[in-house]
C-alpha cells in the first residue's frame, strides 16, 4: 500500500510518525494532508529511504541534481557531488544521468545515501534504445514502460514523468508565439516522439498503467512541466497554462487510484507573474505539492542562474511552492562541476530558508531569532554553527584579523552595535 | 541652481537632455518628474559628473559601496575594487572610508571616475575627531557641517544624513522590543552623540541649515534609515517606521526648498514584508526616490548575503525601488575585498534587471529578448555579449569541450533544443 492509501484508511505509518517527530507537528494533521493528497512522503517500498514529507505545512525541500550525460561520464565525480550536495543539506537527490553508464551511477547514489532518490526514466529508455542502434523517437512504449517497472524495483522514490506532453499540446506549442518552443529534454523527447510516430503519448494513453506500477511500488510521481516557459518572453502563455489543466486532471486521477503525486512548475518566469503561477497550480491541481525549476526571473544572467532561480524559487516558496529543484551556477552553459553544485544547494537553502520565514515554520523563526542574538552579542561561534555555510563564514571573517573580538574589519572602529553597548556600559558606570 | 529648481522653472538642461538620451525617454516627462521630486540627478554643480537619472520611468540603477575602515586600509586596494566596481556596471559609488587616509582615498576615486560618488559626511565628521584626541561623541556641530561643505566643495554628488535620528527616534528603539537596536553606522554614532550630549541631533535640528549648502553646490540629499532593522525579527517595527514618518517630513521640506532629495529604506526585512515597505515609502515620502540597502530576506546566510540582498532587491525593485545598493558575500563578515565587490555588483545587476522586467522597460525587454533568440540559436557569442558577465559564462561554457557546437555538455545529445530542431529539419526535407 502507498503512504497516501494508508493516510486515506486513517492509518499512521512508521514514516509518517518519523515526518511529524522531525518537522514537529502533529501527526494526524499530517495524516490528513497526507491523505488530501498536499502532503507526499516520496518513499519506495523496497528502500530504506529516510521519510522526507513534501509539501503543506512542512519545511520547503530541496532537490539536487546530478548526473552524467554523453559527453561527461565518470562516476566518482558523481559521488564526490552527491558528497557536496549531501554536506549542504539538499533534502532529495535526481538522477539524470544519460551516458552509457547511467545503471552502475544510479547504483552507487543509491548505496551511498538514503534520502529521496528521484530519476527521469525516459532518459534511460532512450538511453537503451540507441544502444539498440536506433534512433530516439524510434523508442518503443515497452522499453519505457519496462524502464519504469525496473527502477520501481529497484528503489527509485519519485520519477518524473512527461505525461502532460499530449498531441494537443504540441498543437498549443505550433500555435503559439513563444522563442523557444520546448526546452525541457523529457518533454522535448516526448514531442519529437509524438510527431515521429503520429501517436499519442503512452504516457498519457497508458497512464492507468502507469499508475499501477507507481502504486505497487509506491513511486510518487512527479507530473514534468514538458512545456515550461524556456525564457522570460514565453512564461504563462497559453501551452503552458493549457498543460497545466491537463496535469490538474492527471492529478485527481493518481490521487483517486492512491498514488501520490506531485507537480513540476516553471521554468523562465518574471518576477511580475511568480506568486500567480503558484496560486494557479494549487487551484488546478487540487493543491498538490509543486516543485518548482526556478523560476529564473531573467535570462541574461549565465553563469549565476543559482540567483537567478534563488530569487524565483524564494517567491515561489512563500507563495506556497513546497520543493525547489536547486539550478546551479552552470546552467545553459556546461555539467555543472563540483563547485558549482555546492553553490546551486546553498542558493535553494537560502530559498527555503527565506520561504519558511514566510511559512512562519516555527524551528526557522528560531534560528533566525537565535542568529540575530549572536550577532548582537558578537558571538563568532554560534553565527557559524546557525549559518547555512559557517566554513565559508568563518573563512571571510578570519581573513582579516581585528585588533578587538567585539567588531569586524568591515566596520573597525566604527561599528555600530559596539557605538552603542560602549555608550550603554558608560552610562551604567 | 539645483536640477530641481531648474525643472519647477520648466527649464530643461543638459542633464535632463543626456539622462533623457541614455534612457531613450521623453525630456518633458523627465523634466515634470524631477519637478516633482519622483527622480534626481545627482550631480554636484563643482563636477563634472556622468548625469544619471534615478527614480520614476528609468532603469533601475546599483550602486557600490568601497572605503577603508581603520583595520583595514590601502588606497590601491580600494582603486581596484573602484575598477571591478566600473567594469561590472555600477551606476554610483560610495566612498565610505573611515581610515586616517580617507581624504586621499576620496580624492583619487573623484579623480578615477565620473559616475556619482556619495558619502556619509559623518565618518569624516568622526574620523576628525578622534584625530583631535577628543572620543568621536565629542564631535562638534561645527564639525559636521564644515565637513559637509567641505565636501560639497570638493564635489560630492550625494551625501547619506542620518537626520531621522531624533530623541523622538531613540525613546522608540527603547520602547521597542528589538533584538538588535540600532545597526546603522551613522544612526548609531548620531544616537550615541544625542545620548552623550543629551541635545538634539544638528543634522534635524539645523535642517535648514543643512538644505541651505546643499542647494549651494547642489548636493542630493540621502536620508539615511538610521533604525533600519538589523535582523528578520526587528522589521517594519514601531521604531522603523515612526522615522520614516520624520524622513517624510523631511523629504517635503527638502522638496520645498529645492534640494534633490531621495530616501534610505531596510535592511533585514522578512520577504512578506519587502512590499509593503516600498509602498508606505512611496506614500509617506511623497515618491521620492527609494534607495534601498538590501533587503536582505534571512539572516543566516553569512557569506552569501550578495544572494540574500538580490532577493530582497529584486522584489523591492519590482515593487518601485529605484535605487539598490550592493551587498557583498562579505556583509557582517569582513570588509569586502575585490573578489567580493565583483560578485556584490553582479548580484545587485541581477536585481536591477529583474526588477527592470518588472517595471517593463523596453530596453530590458529587448534584452531579454535577444538572449531567448540567441540561446535558442545556439549563437554562443552573441550569449555571451548580452550576459551581465560574459566572461564567467563563457568560461564555464569552453571548460567541457563538446563534439557539437549545436548543444553543450549539460544535455549532450539529450538537447532539448537540438531534438526539436532536428525532427523540424527532418520534416522539411
């Protein structure tokens, strides 16, 4: 049985007990969302997957991904990100590996960590039909299908899925005035296969099946925004809205079957049109929990798209979007390296952060409670133990020594909280 | 005359005519919003200044803060990041030094460059002080105006007065339940001075006075938020806002007697706040414009705060700030140095884009633009030519050699980009 059909019968599992004990709220209220599907715990059930609850009322989550593709391939590069990304606090972890290798990196991620392990089994579908000699779009609906049984037994806990990438919405995609047409890869491979074959997505046509083998195992499904917005210009035009009531659709049906489901967001976005792309995903998808790509509110920034989608992603989460899919530095530009990893998760930890200040998550108005005592108190120690990265902290601090522990050398003499407190403890003498 | 006085008359000048150029709109408008307060140039009448237009209608311009401070201080150093600063595109600088050396330091920044080059008068004020062996609360009256003219003569373009620091302003901080008190440099030293002197603060009670020299050489006014919060906890409290009301006041009567004017805003501001305060500045300042310090959206986040800052700019900027100034990783850490200074400008150009977007410039628009055409054209160099650091991209960008320039080593041959394109080019032949 699935999280969500044991919530639905108004029993409380082991993984919901461990979700309320380490987000400290009650248990039946997260039985409840669990069951209203706004709650997803994405947790296999042949894997011993620490139980991570995505979406109302919980903490904001991050996901990072790695993963090989054709022209980089080396899995101890793999691991030293998954490393990284682990030390930083992302919350679940995606495979996208496309090389030749792809089985042996998802097996050692797997092995080397329990949080949430997603994937995006059309990768590895057209992985092995071009290791059949053909070509992509020549993929057949068994080799996905079969992709997906495999990872399903294998442990995989959510898999992304491009089910809303229909003949219709190709047909929005013609129709429209967009610059960049389609920019995501599953969804991108989806319509080429559409248009190669003349068929209907299986994934759409088949997705009854699709949702009993998700249901056997458990996957939570995450429903790809095939057509998310590739730059400012296209964002929340009509194919994306238009799919976006497609997957409101496919929503209520994984829900009804008992599998639990989540929604990918955009994508390119202006600031202007953030809080009104989340407040419509809660209402067409019956407030699944949306995880968002971004949003990158411009696109001249290469090379510091973690801001970029920092800056999305922290409107997007205080306006109720429950997991970010970090962006690093690299995007649209290489495979992101291992610094640029560090720097993608500690930019969606500021997001999350910043959103659930806006939550009001009670645990985070305590640390930035206790952060501001520390830095009052000049209480060096305790700002680096509170800080998202108390290395890189403490590194900047201690690369200029000050002749007194109560200031810095950003203000010397002349700082502020110590003009004060000397005046207060002159006063008092 | 100020440009102001010259606008009230209805007489446009060269300023107006070049700010009107460079931002491609039309002199008249410019003209009847410098009248009215809604944007300055700030532009002291003894230099010979780039004009640069800020407020109502125009892009939204960063500016950098650079200057010693008495545990750190090297004038080449601060001509580099001063290099960093232009190379990156900052559209003012402050020379916020506080060493012994800071005339010196003053001197070759207004000899390096022309853009505008503010000030906080009162470290001057301080620095002199201290060096006449008196405690920095001995400063006299005639100090601090002395250094101003002083510095109007020299060629100052704006000068931040923390004239909102009242006793009014100190029994609020002291009814208030803030963590953190006052965290401003400049309201703190004219808090403690009230305190020790137990009188007014000269820079309000001789406002007059002050908008008298500044009118002389036409200085602009930056009233500095002396009790912006300096933590999450503290914002939009009583306190902040009761001198924002005095700044208020002020801005009218600085308009009145035409002198430039324009407003200092928070600081740490919780994201669901960020808004509302550029709204009420708006409607209590008469829209003057809004020169914001951050906002910096979380607190625990040392080290990253050019990435905390950018997010709270970028809302704060799309919601009618017209003015941000840079926050470098090095904020609450040290004093910046070159490597900070470029990412603080290149993460406040993010927010002024972004917020760009917002206010629907068309020059920003066309950007945009071009950038979706180009990356949809895998027209590399033309990506890197838009891109706010182009070099960055491009270096990330030839770190993986790819075996098609049609894509790069973050899909491969997964592209989503390129299986579109390829399948359309199948179609047609």
């Amino acid at each position: 049985m699935t999280q969500l059909e044991y919530a639905r019968k108004g029993e409380i599992t082991p993984e919901m007990e461990y979700v309320a004990k380490t987000e400290n709220i009650d248990v039946e209220k997260l039985r409840k969302n669990i069951a209203s599907g706004k709650v997803v715990i994405p947790k296999n059930v042949h894997n011993n997957t620490l139980p991570t609850g995505i979406g109302k009322d919980l903490h904001t989550k991050i996901n990072a991904n790695i993963g090989s593709s054709t022209e980089m391939e080396d899995i101890n590069v793999e691991l030293e990100k998954l490393d990284i990304l682990l030390k930083y606090g992302a919350d679940a972890v995606m495979d996208l590996s496309t090389g030749p290798k792809l089985h042996e990196i998802r097996k050692a991620i797997r092995d080397k960590t329990n949080i949430p392990l997603g994937t995006v089994p059309i990768y590895e579908a057209g992985v092995e039909t071009t290791s059949q000699d053909k070509i992509i779009v020549d993929m057949d609906d068994d080799i996905i299908f079969k992709t997906i049984i495999n990872q399903a037994k294998e442990g995989v806990d959510f898999i992304t899925v491009h089910c809303g990438i229909t003949q219709d919405a190709i047909k929005a995609v013609d129709d429209s005035e967009r610059l960049m047409g389609i920019v995501s890869r599953g969804g991108a491979l989806t319509a080429a296969w559409i248009m190669h074959n003349e068929r209907e997505n299986p994934l759409y046509a088949e997705y009854d099946y699709l949702l009993e083998i998700c249901k056997e195992h458990d996957v939570t499904l995450s429903l790809g925004d095939g057509l998310r917005p590739g730059c400012i210009h296209d964002a929340t035009d009509i194919a994306q809205i238009r799919e976006l009531t497609t997957l409101g659709r496919l929503v209520k049906r994984s829900q009804k079957a008992g599998v639990q489901v989540m929604v990918e967001g955009p994508g390119h976005v202006p600031i202007t049109q953030v809080k009104a792309n989340m407040q419509i995903q809660k209402t067409i998808c019956s407030d699944a929990p949306f995880y968002v790509l971004g949003p990158l509110v411009t696109d001249v920034a290469p090379g510091y798209d973690h801001i970029t989608a920092a800056i999305g992603a922290s409107i997007a989460g205080a306006s109720g979007a429950d997991f970010l899919c970090y962006v690093t530095p690299a995007e649209h530009l290489c495979i992101p390296n291992k610094e640029h990893v560090k720097q993608g998760v500690i930019a969606s930890k500021i997001a999350a952060e910043v959103s659930d200040i806006a939550k009001q998550i009670p645990s985070t108005m305590k640390r930035e409670y206790d952060m501001a005592v520390a830095r009052d108190n000049f209480d060096w120690e305790k700002q680096f133990e509170l800080a998202i990265d108390g290395e890189t902290a403490r590194k900047y601090y201690e690369s200029t020594s000050t002749s007194d522990e109560e200031m810095c050398s950003m203000c010397g003499d002349f700082c502020a909280i110590k003009m004060v407190k000397d005046h207060e403890k002159a006063n008092k003498n």
